[in-house]
C-alpha cells in the first residue's frame, strides 16, 4: 500500500512538469510569433504606413485581400489583430503573415513592365520578407531564452 502512494505522488509531479512544459512551450511559440511579426514589420518598407498597417498574421486560415485594418495607417492596428490571432494558437497551428495591400509582391520582387500610360517601369524589389524569414529560427530561439530568464 505505501508504495501505491509513492507512485500516486510521482505520477502527479509527472503530470504537472508534463503540463508545465506544454504551457512554456506555448508560450515561447506565441512570443516569438509576435517577436517574427514584429521584425517582419519594422523590415517593411514604409512610405504612408498603408503596406505595414495591412499586415496581417493568420492562425491557420486565410484573410480577404483588402485594405489596411484601419485608417490611421501610422497606428498599425493590423499588429492589434494579429496580436489577438496569435494570443489564440496553439501548439501545433500554423500563423501565416500575409499583407492585405495589394502591392506588397510589386515592392518585395520588383517589377519589370509597362504603367497604365505606357511609360516602361524597372523598379528593383527590396526582399525584405526573404531578409527577415531568414531570422526565424534565430528570433525564436530569442523569445524562448527570454522566457527561460524570466522563470529563473
């Protein structure tokens, strides 16, 4: 019977450290989303604010394209929203980053045409996406090791 309760006991402590890591890890996820959002528009061209208050992130679903998410485009509320999207994913969900201006692929890629008035465009694209995606790894691993400070 005593050892009945050891094994309880250490079931228990099992489940709480096994609950404990799953939380962290969550936590680590949505910090480091956010931390990805947030280089992601720092790293956005900004000319009016319209291309950076139109980003977006999704958890597992699609947005409509459409304008900004609000009309102050200085205030960005698209990192409200995005935020709040972010807030609810879990483990396991995937956040899409997506701009909903519609010229977001002209600035990033560059474009090599002809405007509505026939005049010959060669505008060079910035990649900035390429520039920041190629820090996820790395801004990940920031967010976890702040969180790992912070539980010390």
């Amino acid at each position: 019977m005593a050892s009945r309760g050891t094994t309880r006991g250490f079931l228990a402590s099992v489940n709480k450290w096994t609950r404990e890591t799953h939380e962290r890890s969550e936590d680590a996820f949505r910090e480091g989303s956010k931390d990805f959002y947030d280089a992601l528009e720092s790293a956005t061209p900004r000319l009016t604010g319209n291309l950076r208050g139109s980003l977006v992130a999704t958890v597992n679903g699609n947005i409509e394209r459409s304008g900004p998410t609000n009309l102050d485009y200085a205030e960005g509320s698209g990192r409200a929203e995005s935020y709040v999207n972010i807030d609810n994913a879990k483990l396991g969900d995937r956040i899409s980053y997506k701009y909903r201006a519609l010229y977001w692929r002209r600035l990033n890629y560059g474009m090599v045409g002809y405007d509505s008035l026939g005049r010959f465009i060669n505008q060079a694209g910035r990649f900035w996406i390429q520039t920041v995606g190629s820090r996820y790894r790395s801004i990940m691993r920031a967010a976890a090791s702040r969180l790992r400070m912070k539980m010390k």
